[in-house]
C-alpha cells in the first residue's frame, strides 16, 4: 500500500524507496507473467518499475483500497489475507490467510485489467522481503508503445490469472467436502 511507502517503512540504505534498474530486469524475468518478453522488453518494464523493501508484518495493499499498481515478489514472502466480513457472507472479522506467495510470483494484477478495488489484502510475511512496483497506467502505455510487448505480457497475464482461479476453485471444493462431508 502506498502509505507504507510514505510512512517510510519500506527504505533502502538511504531511506528513499529503492530504484536499481540493473537487478530489475533480472527478477523480472523470473517471474512467471513476464515469461518470453526479451531482454529489451524486460527492460523497458524496469524502467517504469521501482524495488521497494519491506519488513514482517507491513500492509502492502488492502482490501478494499483503490487498485493501480501491479507487485512481483524479488525476495521474501507475501501473505495473502481476506477479512470474509467485509463480504457480508461471514460475521468473523479477522483477516485469514489465503495463501503465501514468494519469488516470481506477482500479485495485483487484477489492476492491470479491471482497476476494481482490491479484493484481498498482502502482507509482508517474510523480513527485508523485496517487491518490484509498477504502476498500472505506464505498464499500460508501455504496452500500447510496444504491441508484441502488450500481447505476450496480457497473455501471460490470463494464463497466471487462469490458474489461480483453478487452484482457488479446487480448493473451494475441498473446503466444502469438508465442511459438508460430501463430494461437490
């Protein structure tokens, strides 16, 4: 979350959020919905990118909150987390973690296509967890500047969004065998 930012949680060794465009490239292109994009492609990302740092327990984005920026994990850990009563479907209040996500993997990128607000929370589950930041709307002109760019990035995009929705979908099903005890 951008406020973390401000309150100065997430520094480098002097104290500004951290821009290193030499490792920016790298961590991009581990991570899974850049995969295929050249080199010069990944680097035309980074230089939109910023890599900030976090510690345990830091609020990255919020449930809720307005959703502009698109996160890879560099380094670290990343929970996660829900509060099911914002859904009005639970009186629980307390945020559960959904899942863990580490190196390579992305969260946010639901902004890139519909800009809704967020539909879950992501807190910094490991200490000095690095994150690659970028904002939705230069990625977006990035990629009506550089069409092949766009075209592989919203590919690969569908294809990571797809398989969340399965594995969110397979463990629905077995929250409800087990709840219900029956076969869904």
């Amino acid at each position: 979350m951008i406020e973390c930012l401000r309150d100065k949680k997430w520094i480098s060794d002097n104290g500004r959020a951290m821009k290193d465009f030499t490792s920016i490239p790298a961590i991009l292109k581990q991570a899974e919905i850049f995969e295929n994009l050249m080199t010069e492609q990944l680097e035309l990302v980074a230089s939109i990118s910023t890599l900030i740092t976090c510690n345990t327990g830091d609020i990255i984005i919020e449930q809720g909150s307005a959703s502009d920026e698109l996160y890879i994990i560099a380094d670290g850990e990343v929970d996660i987390l829900m509060d099911p009563s914002l859904t009005g479907e639970s009186s629980v209040s307390e945020q559960i973690i959904i899942t863990t996500l580490r190196r390579g993997q992305s969260f946010g990128e639901m902004a890139l296509v519909d800009q809704e607000i967020r539909s879950a929370s992501a807190r910094c589950g490991q200490q000095d967890t690095r994150l690659v930041v970028i904002p939705r709307l230069k990625l977006m002109e990035l990629c009506q500047a550089h069409p092949d760019l766009g075209y592989r990035l919203m590919h690969n995009l569908a294809a990571d969004l797809a398989a969340k929705i399965r594995t969110a979908d397979t463990q629905m099903r077995e929250w409800l065998t087990w709840s219900h005890g029956r076969s869904i």
